[in-house]
C-alpha cells in the first residue's frame, strides 16, 4: 500500500487516490468497532511517507503539520525528522524551529518526552543545522 | 449642485418616461422631451430627492474611503494559535532588502546561519513563540476587580433605596404582634398534619 502511495505522490498526482490511505487510515485511527484498526507503525510509515514526498510543497508541509498536531499523540521521532527535512528541501528554517516548539507544547505536562525526542533528533538537527529553540533562547519568555 | 445628478436624473426620466408621475409638473416635464445631458432640468421634489441621496450615498462612499485599512478577509490570515504550528500565510509578507538577502542566505546550508540570523528568520515568519502565546495576562485581575467594584455600588445603591425609597415595615412586623399572630396559628391548627401546628406540644404549652 506505501508503495502505491510513494508512486502516486512522485507522480505529483494531486488527486484522491494520494489522500486515500490517509483517509482510510484516518477512519481506522477513530476507532470504529469494526473494520482494521491502523497500528501504530502504519500510521508512522504513512506520515513519514506524507513528508517525504520530495516535491512537497509549503501548504502540505502546513496543512501535514496542523493535522499532526491535532492528534492525541506525540509524533515520532522519525515522523519528525521527514516533516524537518521537508522544511529543508522548502528552504524553511524558521518553520523548523516551530516544529520543534510545537512537539515540545504536544509532550504537555510529561516532561520527559521533548528532551528524548531532541536526543533522537541530534543527528539530524545536526546534519541539516537546525538549532533548538532552547539554543536559540525562544523557549523562555 | 445637481451636474452629477443632471445625467443619472436625465436618463432616469427618460427611463421612467412611460412610468406614472404623480404630479403635473413632472408630467409637463416629460413631454418637453428632457432627454439625458440637458444640463439645467427643471427644479422637481423627486428629482430633488432623488439626487440629495445620490450625492450623501457619493459622500458616505468618500468619508469610508479614508477610513483606515479593513483587513482583507478574502486572503489567508496570520495566526498565532498553538493547535497550528505553521498559519496560512508568514507574519512579514512584505521583506527589506536586509531581509530578502537573509532569505536567500536561507536556501544554503543552515549551519552557516548565526544564532541571531536564525532568529531573525524565525521572527519574519512567525510573531509570537510559543511561551509567548500561552504567557497569561493579568487581565483577570482587572475584571475581577471591576465586577467587585459594580458589586459594592449596587449595594450602595440598595441601601440608598432602603433609606430613601422603600416604605415602612408593615406593623406585623412590629412588638408583640408576629408572637399573638402564631398563637392564633396554633389556635387554628393551621397545618397540623406535618406542619406548624404538628411541632406544637398542645398538653405540654411548648414545642415538640
């Protein structure tokens, strides 16, 4: 099923077929009572899929960001080093930063989360140059 | 005072050559052939009004032109809210050269940027960070204090009405009255099954 999508979405073909696994996953992750409920690595493997279409444009880069956080979850690490490379192929620093901010305020009062995901994340953070908001001193007021 | 008006009234009556005009003197006009660029039409009540509404719609239209700028509705808006990270549109649309400079520097490597270049593009993009949207105000003190404050002068104002405006307590109120008024209750037996008069002892002369 990734495959197809992957091959959709090289092809740029901006049409339902693209969106499908994500609504079909979409109504899984809602919990019906029948039909397959989407595991968690499916649902990670189709948002790093999501982000890793190399011609993403900047209003799917938004539009994949603003959904990702309306869940009741933390993304991934892996998720996320997909949504900030597509940041990078978009020329878009400032929008990675806001990532970052935006794991940190999902992770809410647990606060070990945002710190192990950074520690996932210091590779890439690394490779591509993008500073935390801790190191850029936006974190506090 | 009506050449604006002359044109558009013009054309209005030849619009309305076959419509019915009330008076004599429109109709008299009509038959003189007013047609449209005649530029002094005969004085007329219609007309009058008509083209004083024209010219206040032509001034309202003047007066909200230098009204400040609405924003455009029918663009993306900028918004900083935590539910979404990334808004519709940039916070800076409109860059310096300063600025469109550090966005080409932008499409190199990132590790090349400074600390304050990163910041300054953060900034451009986006206004508030996020400790910034959910800093709260002392806003709630400034309403709590004030509902106080309209509390403490309605009760001024209530005992101003006590002093002022209400009339005398009622003399059922007064001496021995409400005491002879519940002896007479229990004379009565006003409700003796589960009321008053069941909590009155009758053998004894005093409550239950």
């Amino acid at each position: 099923m990734f495959r197809a999508a992957v091959r959709l979405s090289v092809s740029g073909v901006r049409s339902l077929t693209r969106t499908q696994p994500g609504c079909q996953a979409l109504l899984a992750s809602r919990g019906y009572s029948h039909g397959k409920q989407e595991t968690d690595e499916e649902f990670d493997a189709r948002w790093v899929t999501y982000f890793n279409k190399p011609d993403i444009d900047a209003w799917e880069l938004r539009k994949g960001m603003n959904t990702l956080v309306c869940y009741d979850l933390v993304p991934e690490p892996k998720i996320l080093e997909a949504a900030l490379r597509a940041c990078r192929r978009l020329n878009d620093l400032a929008s990675a930063i806001r990532i970052l901010e935006a794991v940190k305020d999902k992770a809410g009062p647990h606060k070990d989360i945002y710190p192990y995901v950074i520690q996932e994340l210091k590779p890439v953070l690394e490779e591509l140059g993008i500073s935390t908001p801790e190191e850029l001193g936006i974190d506090k007021l | 005072m009506f050449h604006l008006a002359a044109g558009r009234v013009g054309s209005l009556a030849a619009k309305r050559a076959t419509a019915a005009l009330s008076t004599s003197s429109a109709r008299m006009m009509a038959s003189h052939g007013h047609g449209t660029g005649d530029t002094h039409p005969p004085f007329h009540q219609q007309q009058l009004l008509v083209s004083a509404l024209d010219k206040l719609r032509q001034d309202d239209r003047k007066r909200f032109r230098q009204v400040s700028t609405a924003v455009d509705m029918s663009k993306p808006l900028y918004t900083d809210s935590v539910d979404v990270p990334l808004p519709d549109r940039p916070y800076k649309e409109v860059l310096t050269d300063a600025d469109k400079s550090l966005k080409q520097k932008e499409k190199g490597p990132w590790n090349q940027l400074s600390k304050e270049e990163k910041l300054a593009l953060y900034r451009l993009k986006f206004l508030k960070t996020y400790p910034e949207m959910r800093h709260s105000t002392p806003e709630w003190k400034t309403v709590l204090g004030v509902a106080f404050f309209f509390l403490g002068l309605t009760g001024f104002v209530v005992w101003w009405q006590k002093v002022y405006v209400f009339p005398k307590r009622p003399r059922t109120f007064e001496g021995d009255w409400p005491e002879k008024q519940l002896k007479r209750m229990l004379d009565m037996r006003i409700n003796p099954v589960q009321g008053i008069s069941s909590k009155w002892d009758y053998e004894k002369g005093q409550w239950k």
